[in-house]
C-alpha cells in the first residue's frame, strides 16, 4: 500500500482569501503572480472559465508571508503607467491621433530570490 503524503482535499480561491483577509483581491493577483507550484499555488479551471488561481492551506500561508513582506517593503511591487500618443498619416492626407494609457506593476530588482520579485 502506498501512502500519499501530499494529498490535497481543498482549496480556496484568492477571491475567497482576498475576502477573508479583507485585502484587495487585484493587489493580491499582483502579490501572487511571482508564487510558483512549489509554493502550493494552483490554477483551477472550470466550464466556460478563464480559470482562477487558488491555494491550498500551505500556500495561503506562504501568500500571507508575501503580504507581509510586501506591508513592510512597499517598493517590492511598484505601479507604473504611461501614456502613448501616436500621430497616424495616410496616403489619403488624413490623419489621426491615437493615445494609450498603459499600466503595470513592476517588481524591483533584488539580488536574491526571497519571494515575489526578490
């Protein structure tokens, strides 16, 4: 008989965590994105889903750890954003301008891998 140490009954989304951590469940996505399988992170999909990210006990508790380093290192994780204006000529004369606002978060450069963008 072989027993299987690692077994997973359950998981709970990060919607859930975010909830019941009372943190915002986009800022998580942004601390959660670094985590790896080995950190008991897992994707779970189902009909007609783009998927959603969930943990098992061992990776909420990792997660909370990032939330911590994250509370006491805010510039781990940093928002940039630009804007990009482009002038379009056709061969007809006419002319358009086009602008775009971008976003994303950016980790800081660390020396060492201690966690997301570490």
């Amino acid at each position: 008989m072989t027993t299987h140490v690692n077994k997973v009954h359950h998981v709970t989304t990060i919607t859930q965590i975010a909830s019941d951590l009372g943190e915002d469940e986009d800022w998580l996505w942004d601390i959660a994105n670094e985590m790896e399988i080995e950190d008991d992170v897992i994707w779970v999909y189902g009909v007609g889903e783009d998927g959603i990210l969930a943990f098992t006990d061992f990776g909420i508790e990792s997660l909370i750890e990032l939330i911590k380093m994250h509370k006491n290192d805010p510039t781990l994780l940093k928002r940039r954003s630009w804007l990009d204006t482009e002038w379009n000529r056709f061969k007809d004369g006419s002319s358009d301008i086009e602008e775009t606002l971008g976003g994303l978060w950016s980790c800081m450069s660390r020396p060492l891998r201690i966690g997301p963008c570490g």
